[in-house]
C-alpha cells in the first residue's frame, strides 16, 4: 500500500480537513441523497437544514459534480446539507423550499459557466444544456450566480451567502465580459454574496462553516484562504497590512540633465542662469559687517555631523508576503482604459502560486459607494491523504431519484448527458501546469497537482464494477484535467513555493520539472488488471510534449489504452499564435506521432490521431490560417468539429482579445501588440481555413486567397487548396459531431455549374452530390464507422490519398 505522500511542502501549514470537531447533527449519519424537499428532510428526521447549497445543474451525487463534492464534505463534518438544484428564478418562493438553512446559502452556477453553457463562440444560444434531464436547455438564467444570490437574500435576509463554483471563481476581480462586449465590476459587487470562494474551495468552505458555526459573524471572517470579500475604507481588519501600489504601469517620468559633480552651486545656479540665493545673502552680511568695522561672522554656520541613519543600517527589512496587499488598479480605470485591464490580468497571474501570492485589492465605486474587493492568497492544495478523502466521500454515483422516469432509470428522456459521459470514469488528479492562455483551469484548480493515493483510485474503479448499474467492463477514462500529470511536479520544494512562472512546459519543460510517469504507468497496469475490468480507456487531454520524455508511457498508452482514437490538441502548426497560447510547436506532435504509430505497428492495430486546432485566437494571422489548412491538407485531415477562440473571463487569451496587448510580458504603454481576430466576417474566415474542404466555404476563401496574393492555392490540382468549379450548395453546414459522418445530400436535378466570373456566393437551391465512394468523415484519414449497410450500386472505394 501506498503511503500518502504531500503535495507539497507548504500543505502541512494548513490544518487538515479531518482535523476539525464535528458539528452536533453527526448524529444523524449519513444520507443515501443530500435531500431536495421537505419529504426528503422528515424521513432523515430532520427539522431543519444547516447549509443548503442552491445549483443550476442537476443534482448528480458524484464527485465529478461541484455541488456533490461539497455538499458530502460538508456532511462528513457533521453538518445537515440540503440541495436546491435548478429553481425557477422568476420568485423567490423555489428558494424556500427547504426553509431558512441555519447557518448559510452556498451558491454556485454549476459546473460549467452558465454564459458559456448557454451560448456559443458566436454569442449564438445553445438548444442543449448537457447538466439538465433530457439535454434541456433554458433551465438556468444567465449570470446564475447572481441570480441565484439575490434570490437567496430576497428570501432569507438575515442569512449569510457563500458564493462559490467556477462562475464566481473566474469573476473574482473586474473582468471583461465577452457577451456584453464590456469590462463587468467583480461579480462580490453584482452577486452582493458576504463571501466569495475561488478555486477548490473545500479547505476554505470547512473552515467557515465551522467558525459561523461557533457563532462567529460573517463579516469578521476575512483571513481564510481563497476567499474574496467587500472591505469599506477604514475597515479596522485592513490595518496592519503593506499595499504595494500597483495601480499604474510604469512610465518615464521627467528626465534631468546630469550635474556635473565638480561644479560649485554658485556655478550650477550661472549655468542655469539663476543665483546663489545663500551666497547673495553671505555677501549682503560681508557688506554691512564691513561697513560696521567687525569681522563677517555668520553665527547660524556649523559644523557638518554625519550621524549613521539606524533605519538602513545592516539588512533592510521586506514587509512579509502573508502581510502584503498588491492594489490593482480601479474597477473604473480598466473600464476605461484596455492597457491597465491587461496589466492587472498580469499581477493576478503572476500572483497564483500558494507558496508566494500575495492579497490583491481592487477599488469599486467612488465617493460615498466606494469599497473595496479584497482577494486573499489561493488555497493551499490539499494532500494526497486528503484528496483520499473527498473521493472516498460516499456518493451514490447517480442522479437524484426525482430525476428518474417511471422505470427508476435514467435514460432516454431523463438522460443527464455530462452524468452520462463521466459515470464510468474516474478522476485521478487536480491542477494543471500547462498554463494555455486560452484555458481557465490553472486560474481555477491551480497548477499544483494534487494527486490521489494508487489504493483510493483503485478502489474507486472496483466500486464502478460492483455498483455502478449499467457497467460492461469498460472504464471511459483514467485522468483528469490533463490525463499525464499525475504525481508530476517539482524536483524542489522550495523552488516549487518560490516559482511564479505560468507555465511549467512553456517555453520548454523546465529543468526543475520531475516528468516521470511511472506511477501512472503503474496504475493503469493495476486497474486493468482487476478482474471484471475489461478495457480501460484514456479521455481527458494528453500533454504530448510531456508523455514523449516517457517512451515507456507512450507504449503503454498507445498499446492498452486507446479505442482506436486518440485526441490531442496541437491547436496550430504557427509560432505567431502558438506563442501566445504558450503551447509547444508542431514538432512535438509530430515526434509523438511518429512514436504512436511506431507503437501502434507493433501490435498491429489500425489507430488514429484526432487533432484539435483553434481557430480566431489572439495573435493569429490570416495567413497563420491559410498555412494551417495547407499542414491539414497535406496531413490528409478535414476537421468537422471546429473550435472557435471563445473569450472566458479572467483567461489570459481574453486579456489579449479586449487590450490588444500582451500580458505574458511586462505592460507598457508601447509593448507588443496582438493581432485580434475581431468581427463575423474574419472569424468566419479563419474557421473557413480549417474546413476548407467544404464547398460552402470555398466562395469565401477565393476571395481572401486572392486578396493575400496566393491566387496560386486557387485550382484543380493536389496542391491546391481549393477549387476553381463551384458545385451547387445549398449553403448549410451540419455538424456530424454525433454521427460522425456527414449526411449524403440529395441528389440534385441538374448538373453543377461553375459559378460566373467574380461570383461570391454559392449557387442556392441545390444540394451538392459527393463522388461515388467518398463519405465524409470527421478526418480525412479515418475509416468510416462501419454499419452493415451495403454499399450503392457502381460505388468505387475512394484511391488512396483522395483529397
């Protein structure tokens, strides 16, 4: 057995999170759901709830779910927690539903943010809401976490609000917000919540449950770790602190000439054509002593004492970091100007490192409305002993009975799609270091990982075999937010508490960086050869440029652990946009391909690479797009799913997307900036590139080709891009993301015409007939998924290497 091993050497300063005295209700153990009614309530035998925690997805008991993890956790420590999961938000009346909670409301939007849930790249709303029964969309409000906070208040006054999930988590300062085309003030202001839980918030939310618990006032708790609060100017709880004045980027001020050390004053006063006020005086004093008969002496004149000044003597004294405050600038100034918006996102990135954060403050308001919102330092990453412990918390790895249909099951039309992908899998570690600008994960869980012990994983996976209704075998994924960085981090403790690069991979591996995957080599052996497993397969995200330091994890990998489909997110072949995503060039994809295939050849199976690519990211060229189709065509790939940048708030990516600027290097008003891929027509552009083998795109990539100069990709042959005839379309894309092949269009009633000279559209009415043989797939060097149907009379296989 292993023994459980800290994450770090700082994560045994915090206390741990069985070390506190439960609260009195323990005694009424535990419950098989955390309940959602009044029923639920009386047949625990319960009068009231203590914490209820007010969600916008469905309640799935599992610790996959936010909402879950903290409401089990809560209940280990002995408090009764009740879960209000997606109330309608038109009164406060749902939000009664379970009483008044005795001590707080615990809020949070739900796993996903509930902007991003509800609307695409393209501000488009969304029909499907995978958190919900039946994939419904619409069952939660935009902006849930303030909604849902000011139901709550409406509700219930007097009782406190712990506002919390990745919603509230990535609003912590004023951030810009994509949908609005605005920067928005901190959602502690808009949400009115007493506190404000960012990132994993099991440390924080125990503590502050058991201290209001004790009767401690809510406004007095202001030095837990990882909260966000509204302090008033001249809070006593401020005194006591260093701010750092942060509030301005540096600009050169007045520069003087330099003084010539030899030069008298009287002589620098000439130069400058002025006088020498005391010598005008000491002559003036000669004159009339002279004319009085005494010698001219000047009583106010001493001698020089050089006394040693004690405040610089010796070493001079840094204020503590735990006692230090950084002012960002004010909400009202990076409103107003995107160069200071891009400087305070580089002070909160550069201050995310538990070992070494400083507090930040943010000024909201002005006059009598002003406040501040203060950020304490992150939470201290849990150990593994206590990772241990969240995971062996015990759900019920379902969801909620209500949700079932007449049957008790839960599928068909009261499937909850995200409990559907995750319900056979399981989740190894937290955190990743990667620090993509595009991705939030690190501003949320940290780039600490934080990993389970090999014996809780273990036995989790046998608890999916045993009692997990509808298992076949299979377990759909090993992972976490990146699937190979399990117990990989520091070589130095010290080096790790000190270290405030974003990335630990970027530019290239950092030397201090231990990227052995042994332990998770070993794991993968183990779990697969528990009895009753039949297949283990890998899902979350690989960082290739890492697993190719580990041949040996490659191997194992690539041999045991993929269904045939591997996907992997290069997200661009062009150092222009790579280096503002911080992700590694193309050529580590290509060595780790070349040892997939290697490893795939040896034990004779037909596996394939999904590459995931980018389009519209800050920084990106039209050109970088046009280079990236001729990499896809060349490579034999026709993306069907198509990422779009998509600004998430307090994300670097976003930084640069609203200032133009580049926060990954130190802000001036003059430094770098970034090429922004704004506007539907250029982002339709840029996504046209990456699917440039549909028809309905190639009108509008004639155009740009033309206009870049490389009229050259525009013809008939293997090294074009696209063609110069244009069948008849009827203009429509649908995705094939659930069938994985593209439906055959009807066959149309005339031929297809090439479009007359300068036409920049597709001929409409028509649908498009692919040539016998061809169906479109996801990529081009995928085999279709075979259905048993026969093919159609005359059909030829396509030759090998079509385009």
């Amino acid at each position: 057995m292993n023994a459980p091993v800290d994450v770090s050497f700082f994560a045994r300063a915090a206390k741990p999170l069985n070390s506190y005295r439960k609260f009195w209700a323990a005694r009424f153990g535990t419950a098989p759901f955390l309940p959602m009614s009044r029923a639920e309530m009386d047949k625990l035998g319960w009068d009231s709830c203590d914490i209820i925690v007010v969600t916008g997805d469905a309640y799935v008991d599992h610790p996959s779910f936010g909402m879950s993890v903290i409401g089990r956790m809560l209940e280990a420590q002995g408090f009764r927690v009740g879960i209000i999961a997606q109330p309608d938000w038109q009164s406060a009346d749902p939000f009664r539903a379970l009483g008044k909670p005795n001590l707080f409301f615990g809020v949070t939007a739900g796993n996903m943010d509930s902007m991003i849930n509800r609307y695409t790249a393209d501000r488009k709303i969304r029909s499907d809401d995978a958190y919900t029964p039946g994939d419904v969309g619409g069952k939660r409000p935009d902006r849930a976490a303030i909604v849902y906070s000011q139901r709550c208040r409406e509700a219930y006054k007097d009782v406190p609000i712990i506002l919390g999930g990745i919603e509230g988590s990535l609003r912590r300062i004023a951030h810009y917000d994509y949908w609005s085309d605005k920067v928005r003030r901190s959602i502690v202001v808009d949400a009115k919540c007493d506190l404000l839980l960012y990132g994993n918030a099991e440390r924080a939310i125990v503590e502050i449950a058991h201290r209001l618990a004790a009767r401690e006032p809510v406004e007095q708790i202001t030095d837990v770790r990882g909260t966000a609060f509204i302090r008033r100017s001249g809070d006593e709880s401020s005194q006591g602190w260093f701010e750092i004045d942060s509030t301005s980027i540096d600009t050169p001020g007045r520069v003087e000439a330099h003084v010539n050390p030899y030069l008298m004053i009287s002589d620098q006063a000439r130069e400058q054509g002025a006088t020498c006020a005391k010598e005008d005086e000491a002559a003036a004093t000669a004159a009339r002593a002279e004319a009085q008969g005494s010698p001219a002496v000047n009583p106010q004149i001493k001698p020089l004492n050089f006394v040693p000044n004690p405040a610089v003597q010796g070493k001079i004294k840094v204020p503590p970091r735990e006692r230090s405050v950084i002012r960002l600038p004010s909400y009202e100034a990076v409103k107003s100007d995107p160069v200071l918006y891009a400087h305070a996102n580089r002070v909160l990135h550069l201050e995310t490192n538990p070992g070494n954060a400083r507090a930040l403050v943010q000024a909201h308001g002005e006059g009598v409305t002003a406040r501040d919102v203060w950020i304490n330092p992150p939470p201290i990453p849990l150990s593994t002993a206590e990772m241990d412990m969240v995971f062996d918390l015990p759900y019920a790895r379902s969801p909620h009975p209500a949700y079932a249909d007449e049957h008790g099951s839960h599928d068909g039309a009261t499937k909850i799609p995200a409990w559907e992908m995750i319900r056979f899998s399981v989740n190894i570690m937290r955190g990743c270091f990667g620090g993509c600008t595009f991705c939030s994960i690190t501003e949320h869980e940290g780039r600490i990982i934080q990993s389970r012990s090999e014996e809780s994983i273990i036995r989790e996976v046998e608890d999916i075999r045993d009692k997990v209704k509808g298992f076949t075998g299979v377990i759909s994924d090993l992972g976490g937010p990146t699937a190979n960085m399990y117990r990989i981090g520091c070589k130095t403790p010290e080096i790790e508490a000190a270290c405030r690069k974003p990335s630990c991979v970027y530019p290239g591996i950092c030397q201090n960086l231990n990227t052995n995957h042994d332990p998770l080599i070993k794991i993968y052996r183990r779990a697969r050869a528990l009895k009753g497993i039949k297949k283990i397969l890998i899902g979350s995200g690989l960082r290739y440029d890492l697993a190719v330091k580990s041949p040996e994890y490659v191997k194992e990998l690539v041999q045991h652990h993929v269904g045939g489909y591997l996907k992997i997110a290069p997200e661009h072949t062009e150092q222009g946009p790579l280096s503002k995503m911080m992700k590694p060039g193309i050529g580590s994809y290509d060595k780790f391909k070349q040892m997939f295939e290697k490893y795939s050849e040896e034990v004779g199976k037909k596996q394939f690479l999904i590459p995931y690519f980018i389009a519209a990211h800050p920084g990106t060229r039209d050109e970088d797009m046009m280079n990236l189709a001729l990499w896809l065509k060349r490579n034999g790939f026709r993306a069907d799913q198509v990422q779009t940048f998509y600004p998430s708030p307090m994300a670097t990516a976003t930084a640069m997307y609203h200032s133009s600027r580049n926060p990954l290097r130190k802000i001036t008003r003059d430094s770098e900036a970034v090429d922004i891929v704004r506007g539907e027509k250029r982002r339709r552009l840029h996504k046209a590139f990456l699917r440039y083998h549909d028809p309905n795109n190639w009108p509008l990539l004639r155009e740009a080709l033309k206009a870049m100069g490389r009229a050259d990709l525009i013809g008939n042959g293997k090294q074009h891009l696209i063609p110069t005839f244009q069948p008849m379309t009827d203009g429509a894309y649908q995705s094939a993301r659930r069938k994985n092949s593209t439906p055959v269009a009807a066959k149309p009633t005339g031929k297809p015409l090439a479009p007359a000279a300068g036409a920049r559209g597709p001929a409409l009415g028509k649908a498009a007939t692919p040539s016998k043989g061809r169906l479109l797939t996801q990529h081009t060097g995928l085999p279709p998924r075979v259905t048993g149907a026969k093919p159609s009379a005359g059909a030829k296989p396509a030759r090998k290497g079509a385009r």
